[in-house]
C-alpha cells in the first residue's frame, strides 16, 4: 500500500547539523527496540527542552511564505501499554525549533491521536501535547473515530477525549475562535501572508447541527480562505493516489464543502495510503481535497508531519513528509528501516501545487484595484516627456510633461491600418488604465510606432546629470520573433554623432529586446567613443512588466519590476549623445531604417532628468 522511497531529502539531511539539536531533539525507542539503534528519551525529560525552544523566534504574519505543519493518526503511539510518546514529542520539538525558520504559523491533528480512547492514553498524550503549549505555538485536534465512541455523532456527550482536547486546552490560544456547544468542533483563525485565515477542526461524525455551526462561522468570516480539517473525507487505493470521496465523504462534500466557496484546501486521515484530488464547487473553483495517514508504515508512521509551505509570491503550495524523530537521530545509529523513513519522496508525499490565490479568493475576496491616477499626479520635478496611451489611436499623444514633446503616429510602409489599437488592457499598478497594442512584424517590416517631431525640445537634452526612464510594457506572446525589436529609440546613428567605436550603424539610444526577449540598453555617451550596454534577463511574452533604466550621472542600472538587474556596466560613463532627431517609441532603427516596430502593449513611458527611485512611477 505505500510506496517506494527514492531517497532522502535535498536540503534536510544537511539540516540535521545545522540545528545543533540532534540529541535534544530526538525522542527515541522504548529498551524492546534497542536492537533499532535508538535511544529513548521520555516525554517528561523533554519539558526543559521545550521551554527552553520557546524563545527560539516567531513567525513573521506579513511573509508570502508560511507553514502549517499537519500531523495525522498517531494512534499506535498511544496504545495502553504498547505505546511510545518519544517520535510525537520529537515531532513537536522539531516544529518548535523550526518556527521561525519555516514561518511556521499553525500546527493541525487530525484525529486518532489514540487508540483505545482510554483516559490512561489520553494522559499519555497530555505532557506530548504541552511541549507545543509550553512554546505557545498554536494548533488544533478533533476527535478520530478511535478517540471517542465512533458510533455516535458529535451528541455523544462527554468523554476522555473531551477531558484532554476539550475546548478548556484551547482558550488560551489567540488563534482560537470557539467550538460547538458539545465542543467536539473548533475553529481558529491565524494571521500569515498578510491576511487572516480560518481553520475548521471537525469530529469524526458531525451532526447535521456540527454542519450548521461550520456554515455559520465561514458566513461570519466572508471574506477569509478556509482550510478544513477533518478525520475521514477522501481516500486512496494502494496504486493509485487519486482519492476518492467516502461514504461519509460525500455528506462532508454535500452539506460543507461544494456550496462554500471559502474552502479550497481539505486535509483527513483515518485511512491510507495516501493520495488527492481536485474537485470543483459549486462556484466552479477548485477545492483540493487530500489524505495523509501513516500508521501503516514503520514505528506506527514515526509521528510524520506534512509540512504545507504556502508561497503567495510563486502561487503554489511546496509539501514535504518527514519524520523528525528519525532526522535529527545521529546517523549511525538509524536502523535500516528508519534510514528509509527520514523523508517520503514519492510524488503523493513530496509535491508542489500551483494555485493563483488571488483568482482563487477573487469571488469571497477580490484584490482591490488600484485607481487610475491623473497625469498631473505624474509629472514630479524634472519630468521632461510623460505620455499616457489612453487615447484613441490616431490622435496626437500628449506629452504631459508641458514640454511640448508629443507624439504623432506612423504606420511602416504597406502597414495594415490597425497596426496600431487601443486597449483597456493595463498592468496592475499603472497609473493610467490602458494601453496601445503594437502589431510590429518583420521581413519585411510592419507595423507602427510613435514619433516626436523635428524640433521637439526633447531631441537636444543630453541628460549629462543623470536621468530615469520608465515604461509599463507587455511583449506580444502569439509566436513573434522578438528579437531585436524596439521599445524607445533616438534617431541617428553613432557615425552621426560623431563615433567611431563599436558599430556607427547603430542608433546613438536604443532600448531594444534581443532574441532572447532580454532588455538591452544600448548607448553612446557623451564622453565615449563606444556603445555602453546594460542586459536583462529575458522576458515572459504576454506578462505586463515595469522597467526603469536609472543614470545617477556616472553609471546606469537596469531595473524590472522594482529588482535590480545584473549586467550593468561598472565602468562610468556620462550623458546621452544626441544629433537633434526624434525619439521614436515603439521601434528602433539601424543605419537610419527601420527594420520592425514593436509587438506587444505599451501602456505609458516616462522621462526625467535625474535618478530616482525604481519604484517611484509605482508607488507616486
């Protein structure tokens, strides 16, 4: 039923040093298992420890990257007599030390914590549980059908798991919200990523009253994502990973999770091996419904933790399975069965998921849209060309600057008319929303591009004191052939301002694309014979991008979106070479001909006459 392991960890083996904790942190073996290699260590040896590890960091609320730590059935580790406490107390360290590490904001159980629901294990249990109190890391349990009388619903009444993960143990937590009256159902809310989010933690069989609850408390958090924890839901066939709703699951599925959009992530034991699906709700959104069990595999699953790192940056969630019972034991005393359960790599264990959140929240918690800002609001001192393509193609381009540099369209010769098109399309932050769409092709050379005229003031300005250029841009991803297309250009060739250096066939400026879509500024200073040339990396066609190319009056620094590029000339240079012609945007020209015009949207480009900050035209 399980499946075969490919290796240990790329990046935790190495961990195991750099904790510094490998004794400390390892629970071990009762004296039966001596044989295994591992020592024992008690769970009330481990209180000092713990207390010790609380002080070790907290997480960062406002970080794109967080962890919620999952633990499933430990039930055999909570067996009468035939239990150990150490592998779950070792889980519970290792999260501890690693809180701030991981940005590890929630820990959740899911069911069958023990195996008889006997007082005597749930006390067992008790003192494991407290190394996470004692750190005030916060967490949840709900009761598996192993935990209470599994033939009743959540109406069951009392019982010793209520007498240890009642909601009494919870109160304390600032992540607790409240539990049913029966107090079998609980559920928290933490802060990662900038934003709340809510945690049901539901019983093995909740009443139709225990769905009600649930209903009521996601109506009265509208607008936070759920993540619903709860024992049996989805399982899997040894084989085959793709789970399966049971039983039990389709009446979870029915009253809770198809009609409530907020939940997008399910997370249940009880059965095994493991495995997943992807279902979609009744508001056509993907909800990931997931098991994760275990107590099949050696030392009754080793108490393993799924770690969930949510990265809101990369839109995905990273999982890794490990025992950190076994990873922080010395090597060389692992027994052979324990090397092989330090970390699960087979793709139902280790595996990453794409999600968009800001689409996937979008219909309980759109991502507010930043409001056009007016021209006026753009033009700081020192602006000398600002132009907004927001209008009607055809018409003139206002420099907004007052500078009187505007632009006029042409088409390259045999041009289709709607080579040029407005577009309500814009990036995120652009200040005003749209843009142009720039159908440029080559061999032979189509399209259009915009202009300055002859005796435009902006053509003799030498910027000798520094300058910032900045443009919100999207390159055509249908197929084209971007290379060496233009984006903003000056008209004359190195040969006509005098250089010899380098190819005098190029123009005097260029900002251009290669044929790898990597940006290229491309220059003949003032005080050089030769071009000077910043790279970027290359773009991905049909993804809106700002860029800045920024001249602090010695060096120039390329930028996109806010982060500083790598190939910038560390030699200083000074200035814009100039022979009084047009600026061009949209295109770029070689030995005076232009050879193709851009493809893609430009939304709006901006000039000023010294250094700034890249992130100004996206925060101003």
């Amino acid at each position: 039923m399980d499946q075969q392991q490919d290796g240990t960890s790329r990046r935790r083996i190495l961990q195991v040093g750099a904790l510094g904790a490998g004794a400390a942190l390892t629970g071990g073996l009762p004296a039966a298992a001596a044989t295994t290699g591992i020592t024992s260590t008690s769970a009330a040896d481990s209180s000092s420890a713990a207390a010790a590890l609380a002080g070790s960091g907290r997480p960062d609320p406002d970080n794109p990257r967080f962890t919620l730590a999952v633990v499933p059935d430990t039930q055999y580790l909570f067996d009468l007599d035939r239990g150990d406490p150490a592998p779950l107390t070792a889980t519970f360290k290792y999260l501890v030390e690693q809180r701030a590490a991981e940005n590890l904001v929630f820990t959740a159980h899911l069911g069958d914590v023990v195996e008889n629901a006997q007082a005597s294990e749930f006390a067992q249990a008790d003192p494991v549980f407290g190394v996470m109190d004692r750190a005030r890391m916060p967490y949840s349990v709900l009761a598996g059908n192993h935990d209470i009388d599994s033939s009743k619903d959540d109406q069951r009444g009392d019982s010793a798991y209520l007498h240890t993960f009642g909601p009494g143990r919870f109160r304390r937590m600032s992540t607790y919200g409240g539990s049913t009256p029966d107090g079998y159902n609980s559920y928290h809310v933490f802060r990662a990523a900038g934003r709340q989010w809510l945690l049901l933690a539901m019983d093995w069989r909740p009443s139709d009253a225990g769905f009600a609850w649930a209903r009521k408390v996601i109506a009265e958090h509208p607008k936070l994502p759920v993540i619903l924890t709860i024992h049996e839901l989805v399982y899997a066939d040894a084989g085959d990973p793709v789970a399966k709703f049971s039983e039990h699951g389709d009446r979870v599925w029915e009253q809770l999770v198809e009609g409530n959009d907020q939940i997008f992530l399910t997370l249940n034991g009880h059965y095994w091996p493991s495995g997943r699906v992807v279902r979609k709700n009744a508001a056509g959104n993907d909800v990931h419904l997931h098991i994760t069990n275990y107590q099949d595999r050696y030392y009754g699953g080793s108490a393993m933790v799924r770690l969930y790192h949510f990265d809101l940056a990369r839109d995905t969630i990273d999982v890794e399975t490990i025992s950190p019972w076994i990873l922080t034991e010395k090597p060389d005393r692992r027994s052979e069965l324990a090397e092989g359960e330090i970390e699960l790599t087979d793709p139902t264990n280790r595996l990453s998921i794409p999600i968009d959140f800001t689409a996937r929240f979008a219909g309980f918690d759109p991502e507010p849209v930043r409001p056009a800002r007016p021209a006026r609001d753009l033009v700081i001192p020192g602006t000398v060309a600002y132009w907004r393509l927001d209008g009607p193609v055809g018409s003139r381009v206002v420099d907004h600057s007052g500078r009187g540099n505007d632009l006029t369209a042409v088409l390259l010769p045999g041009s289709p008319a709607d080579s040029l098109k407005a577009s309500t399309e814009h990036h995120a932050d652009q200040p005003a929303h749209a843009s142009w769409i720039f159908a440029g092709r080559k061999n032979p050379a189509r399209g259009g591009y915009l202009r300055t005229a002859d005796d435009a003031p902006l053509n003799r300005l030498t910027f000798r004191n520094g300058y910032t250029i900045e443009a919100f841009v999207k390159l055509a991803d249908d197929g084209l052939d971007h290379s060496w297309e233009g984006l903003l250009s000056r008209m004359g060739t190195g040969a006509d301002a005098g250089k010899t250096g380098s190819d005098p066939s190029e123009p005097v400026v260029n900002l251009a694309f290669s044929g790898g879509r990597q940006l290229q500024w491309a220059v003949y200073p003032l005080d050089k014979n030769d071009t000077f040339t910043n790279w970027g990396h290359e773009e991905i066609a049909g993804r809106w991008f700002h860029l800045a190319v920024v001249n602090d009056g010695r060096h120039t620094t390329l930028y996109i979106d806010s982060s500083e590029l790598l190939r910038n000339p560390a030699t200083p240079s000074n200035g814009l070479s100039t022979t009084g012609a047009p600026w061009l945007l949209g295109a770029n020209h070689y030995a005076n001909t232009i050879e193709q015009s851009f493809a893609g949207h430009i939304g709006e480009l901006r000039i000023v006459d010294r250094p700034l900050s890249p992130k100004l035209f996206l925060t101003t």
